[in-house]
C-alpha cells in the first residue's frame, strides 16, 4: 500500500511541475487588439456604443449613425470623434464632431448619411483627444445597403454569330426584374472592334416588378474583317451590376440565300394577321441551325413557327410562318421593321414596312350556344305566345256563339300542341 501510495504523490508531483514549467514558458493567449487598440495612449475616453438606424439601410435613404462616447477621467476633457464610410476601400463619407465631457458623463452623436450605393460597406469610428494627439478608442464595423429593386437577370440573344462586312447587328436585349418594385435603368452596350474602336448605345428605360423586358437593337458595326464583342451592362445606382459579353465574327463574303417574304405588311390592331418567310439554299452546302427575327414589333406580338430549322440542304427550301397579335392600343401608322434569318454559317435580312390601322369596331355577336338555346325552346315560345294572343282575343268577344267557337279552337289547338310534344319525345 505504502509503494502505491508513493507512486500517485509522484504522478501528481510531476504533473504540477510540468504545469509550473508551462505556465511561465509559453506566451499568454487572449483576444486579438488592433493596433489601434494596442496603442491608446489614455483611458479617459470610451465609445461605449454604436447603433445605426434604419436596421436594414436602403440606398439614397437617411442613415443615422448614433455613436455614445463617455468621459472616464477625473477632469473635463474635450474630445473629437471622427466617422468614416467606406465601399470596397474608398471613402465615401468622412464627418468629424468635436465636444466636451465633464467627468463620468456621456454624450449621444447622430450624423446623418444617405448611401449613394448598394452592398457593403465599412464604418470607422474613432474618439480622440482635441487635437487629435490622443487616440482613446475605436470601433469598425461593417454593414450592408439594400435596394428594394433587383435582384434582375441579364440575357442577350442575338440571331446569329457571324454577319457580312457592313452589315448591321441586331440583338435582343432580355431583362427580368424578380423584385416587389420597379425602377429606371440603364443599358449600355458597348460593340468592340478588331482595331480596338468602341462603338456605344446607352438608353434608359423603366423595368416594372416582377416583369421580363425586352429590348431590340440594331447596333452598327466597325467595317472590318474579324473577331468583335459585343458588352451590355445593365447599370443601376451609376453602377453597372450585371454584364454580359458576345462575340462574333464579320466576313468579307457570305453565304447565298433566297429569301421570299413580303415587302409591305398591313394590319390591323387588336386582330391576327399571317404572313410567311420562305427561304431556298441555293449553294453546295447546308446552312444550320437557321433562325428566322423579325425587328420593330411591338414586344411580345409576334409569333414564328417553326422557330428555328436544324439543316437546310442545298437547293432545299423552308417556310416559315409569322402571326401577329399587336394590342388594340397600337398607333395606326407605318413602322420600320426588319425581317431575316440568323444561323451558325449565314446571315440575310431586308428591311420592311409594317403598316398598321385602327382597331375595327366591334359588333355584338350573340354566341352560337344563344341560337342553339333559342332552338331548342321554340315550340315552347310558339305555344305561351299562342295563348297569350288567345286569352287578348277572347277576353275582346262579347257574342257567347263566338266564345263557345273560340273556346273549341283553343281546344283543337291544344290537342294539336300535345301530340307535337309528344313526337318531339319520341325523337329524342
């Protein structure tokens, strides 16, 4: 018992020594100081909270920033507390306050600032001496500016990757706002050059909630051989949020086609109206993936079928047919429009002219299911209109001879009406 009791006051000997030589060899852990933090000279000033309201701040909306600094010190002191906003490190807001404190007593500070941009952004906030000699405390923080618009999707389609040397580019611009409100935007499409020339076209337009957008543009191009882009952005705030780059390639020469289609195009709003697109492939080899556009309707109000054909063969030919639904608002007027075809190896279009009239007055029309009714109940409207003439025509009689005569024609014409009825029920 003696050995075993020797050997645990050992153990726990050598345990405490190796606590001992521990506690006073390696270096001691706590929380992480900034070197702000680390190099205050004096305790006489603490911020002691930092509060911002609204809790969620939207942009180009008042921010108020409360800041609650106390004096520590066993005198007044006069104090300076400098506030600085920064987004992805520049300075966006930068306010200095200056105060004085008597001993044990604190102050409330609220400046205001009104965020100009979406996403996160950095507070600072630092408490010094007047003349900023003394650094007595400091707080960071990051918070985030929220838009009620967005978040948006951003597409563009263009009918084909390569057109001829001075050609024109159309492309289809497709923009899906997903959130509760709507606002102005804007689209800048940028078209870059071989050479390294830009060509730009910015417009501005209002994107109502929850809606899908679109936009044609017909973009003029360099006149030149080669590769080019074509970056659209869609800017919001003065900032571009989305972008999306295509590119394509300018021939000097380009596929044949034969292309069919009418010149001018009457219609009327608020009715369909058919035209068709009829295109041949008149060189030695196929032309794929072949997409019919038509530029300048309104959005929405055309409709192609097929809308796209896999492979043309040579000297083969395709139809394609176009409706048109335009909305009983359309002006009555002629419209610039564009119709050709896109595809991987070809490119062909023609301009045309869309006239429009004015809505056509409509008539009431009964529905066919009226007359139908009517039909089946006509007997029935024969024989209560029968009797009703009969009862104006009797009640007029004076003579009695007439009324007995009277009263065996209704009779006759009773009997009549029932076996009527009742053929009515066998056919049936």
């Amino acid at each position: 018992m003696m050995i075993l009791r020797e050997k645990i006051i050992i153990s726990m000997l050598v345990v405490l020594l190796i606590l001992l030589i521990t506690t006073f060899t390696l270096p001691i852990t706590g929380k992480f100081e900034s070197v702000a933090e680390v190099e205050k000279s004096d305790l006489s000033g603490e911020i002691l909270s930092v509060e911002h309201q609204p809790d969620v701040p939207k942009i180009f909306e008042r921010f108020a920033i409360t800041t609650v600094a106390r004096n520590n010190g066993k005198e007044k002191n006069n104090y300076l507390l400098s506030i600085q906003i920064a987004k992805d490190g520049q300075v966006k807001y930068n306010d200095e306050l200056t105060f004085s404190l008597l001993p044990d007593k604190s102050v409330s500070l609220s400046p205001d600032y009104n965020p100009e941009d979406v996403g996160e952004h950095q507070i600072v906030i630092r408490l010094y001496s007047m003349d900023k000699s003394k650094l007595y405390d400091e707080k960071i923080f990051n918070f985030i500016v929220w838009s009620d618009v967005g978040p948006f999707d951003l597409e563009v389609d263009m009918p084909s990757h390569i057109i001829g040397l001075g050609d024109s580019l159309p492309a289809t611009v497709i923009i899906k706002n997903v959130g509760i409100s709507g606002t102005d935007i804007g689209l800048n499409l940028e078209l870059r050059c071989t050479s390294g020339r830009i060509i730009t076209n910015d417009m501005y337009f209002l994107v109502e909630n929850s809606s899908y957008t679109k936009k044609e543009v017909i973009m003029s191009t360099c006149g030149e051989v080669g590769q080019h882009s074509l970056v659209t952005s869609l800017v919001l705030y003065n900032k571009s949020l989305l972008i999306s780059k295509n590119q394509f390639y300018v021939n000097e020469t380009m596929p044949k086609v034969l292309m069919n289609t009418q010149t001018l195009l009457k219609a009327k709003a608020g009715e369909r109206t058919n035209f068709s697109i009829e295109l041949t492939n008149p060189n030695n080899f196929d032309l794929i993936n072949i997409e019919p556009f038509v530029y300048g309707m309104p959005p929405d109000s055309l409709s192609i079928s097929p809308p796209r054909f896999n492979l043309l063969e040579p000297n083969e030919t395709v139809i394609f047919t176009a409706t048109t639904n335009l909305p009983e608002n359309t002006e009555a007027k002629d419209y610039g429009i564009t119709i050709g075809i896109g595809g991987d190896n070809v490119f062909y279009k023609n301009d045309a002219v869309l006239s429009v009239s004015g809505a056509a007055i409509k008539t009431f029309v009964p529905d066919p299911s009226v007359y139908n009714l009517l039909s089946s109940y006509r007997f029935v409207i024969a024989f209560v209109f029968a009797i009703i003439l009969l009862i104006y025509s009797y009640s007029t009689l004076s003579s009695y001879s007439n009324r007995v005569y009277l009263r065996m024609r209704i009779e006759n014409f009773r009997v009549s009406i029932r076996k009527l009825i009742d053929k009515i029920k066998m056919k049936y």
